[in-house]
C-alpha cells in the first residue's frame, strides 16, 4: 500500500474558509477547489512545510498557525490502495492580501460551510472539511440512533454483516454485494444485485442498505454492519453529516430501516478484510456487462 503525507490548511477570514481552484490541464481533479495542501521536504517540520506551502500558493507570510489535528482515511486510485495522512493547521486571514503565486491554482474564493456542496471538492479535502466541521455536530436522526449502539455486541443472536459497493469507472456499470456470519464467524448468507450506471459511493450505500434489509428479511435484531468505505462508516457513526444530494435519499431510507433492530454498530475494515462483500460486487458487475 502507497502513503501519501500532506499538510495543509483550514484558512478562515470572516467565517468563511479558503478554497483553491485547480488550474485547468491538471488531468487528476481538474476544476476541483481544495484547501491549501503540499508535501513535506525531506528535512523540514511540519508547521515549516505548512508556512512555505501557504508562501509558495497564495505570496502570503503567514499568519500565526495553530495544528488542529491529524486526519487518516484511505482511498483507492488506479486499482491500489492509498494510505493518506493529513496534518491540518488553522490559520486566520484577516486583513491579508492574496495572490496567487504559481501555475497550480486558476482561482480562489471564500465559501461558507453551508455552501461546500455546491463546489466540486478534491477527496482529501472534502474528508478533512468535514471531519475538522461536523465532528461534534452529529445530524439529530443520527444522535438518536446511536444511543442504540451503546453496549458490547457479542452475545448470541448477533450477526455480522459485510457489505460493499463498487463501479466500473467511476460512474460506470455499478453493483452491491453483502455477506452475513454468526456470532462464531460461520456464513448465513451472501448476495449481490447490480445497479446499473452509477458511482462508488452511492454504491456502498445502497449495499449497506440491502445489508439492513436483509437483516430485517431475516429477523435479526442485532447487528454488526462492516464496511471498507470509510466515509460512509464516519457518517454512520455521526462522525460527521451527509450533504451530498444523492447520497441523501438512501442515507435516509437506512436511517428509517434501522428503527426496525434492537441494536447495532458500523465498523470500518481494510479492503482485503472485506473480500467476500467485494467478491459478490464483482460477481454481479462481471455477469451484466458479459451479458451486454
């Protein structure tokens, strides 16, 4: 597995936070905003890497810089897993001039937190805008659920169930898949269902939907649900809120689906620990697109 190390910062001017537009000609996230993120040089400091990245993009000495946090989430690109780690810094820009000061950025603007899903965000910064905003504001329907999740699942009559969700492209011929143990690990059941033309992460959530489905199919009243997608289990959790339009309605739907279980929890697992959800996406994907 690949590592990437990145610092970057969270600048704020007025309640509103700074975001780069990417220069067209960048092939991988072209036109996509980001916060101000570079590498490490070999040699440096973190908060000396995150002054000169802030010099180096916007022609600022920055101002006083305060670490907020480390962010961890792993993401695919080209078929391989990618292990990020985000050292994020705040800094207040008020009263300072910006300009940008090289040929990665086109653009930038200033942008309310309300206003993030009307802008095309980088992944990496999407997950750390939304980690650093809404880690303590759970969505009330969330808060609510979670105080059935308290408490050791590991007594008979729990179950575990793995679900996933991928797409061919990206959005391109999608699929999910299921797997469901008992409390000693032995298999109960599998599936998978194609979905059509869609995208990964509207994939995980319809696979982890049909995974709370089959837990009421089946009469199952506590659950374990288990996925590879970080994101969606961090939502799960309340860690922070869904705000994508088409992400929505289905979040919705599960959140409605898990009013019918005693007790349950989402736990977020490497890929390869995930294989057989995995295995029932791919089964599906591969006999439709065989069939067209």
């Amino acid at each position: 597995m690949k590592q990437r190390i990145r610092v970057t910062a969270i600048c704020e001017r007025d309640g509103k936070v700074l975001l780069l537009r990417r220069a067209a000609g960048r092939v991988e996230g072209m036109n996509n905003y980001e916060l101000p993120t570079g590498k490490i040089i070999f040699g440096e400091q973190p908060d000396e890497a995150m002054s000169r990245v802030m010099y180096e993009n916007l022609a600022v000495e920055a101002q006083e810089i305060t670490l907020e946090d480390v962010v961890t989430f792993t993401n695919l690109v080209h078929a391989s897993e990618l292990a990020n780690l985000f050292i994020v810094y705040r800094s207040s820009f008020e009263g300072v001039d910006i300009k940008l000061n090289n040929e990665r950025h086109a653009a930038y603007q200033w942008c309310e937190l309300s206003e993030l899903d009307k802008l095309t965000l980088d992944e990496a910064s999407s997950m750390v805008l939304q980690i650093m905003h809404e880690r303590a504001h759970p969505g009330e329907a969330v808060k609510e659920l979670r105080a059935k999740t308290e408490g050791n699942l590991t007594e008979d009559g729990v179950v575990t169930i793995y679900t996933d969700g991928g797409s061919r492209g990206n959005p391109g011929p999608s699929g999910l898949g299921y797997y469901i143990v008992d409390q000693h690990g032995e298999e109960v059941k599998r599936g998978g269902e194609f979905l059509g033309m869609s995208n990964s992460r509207l994939a995980e959530y319809y696979g982890l939907k049909e995974g709370v489905e089959q837990a009421i199919e089946l009469g199952y009243k506590k659950v374990n649900f288990v996925s590879d997608c970080l994101m969606m289990v961090n939502q799960m959790n309340g860690v922070y809120q869904v705000k994508n339009k088409d992400l929505l309605q289905v979040y919705n739907d599960i959140l409605k689906l898990l009013e019918n279980l005693e007790s349950f929890s989402f736990k977020h697992v490497p890929r390869y620990k995930n294989q057989e959800a995995d295995a029932e996406v791919n089964r599906v994907i591969d006999a439709n697109i065989a069939r067209s």
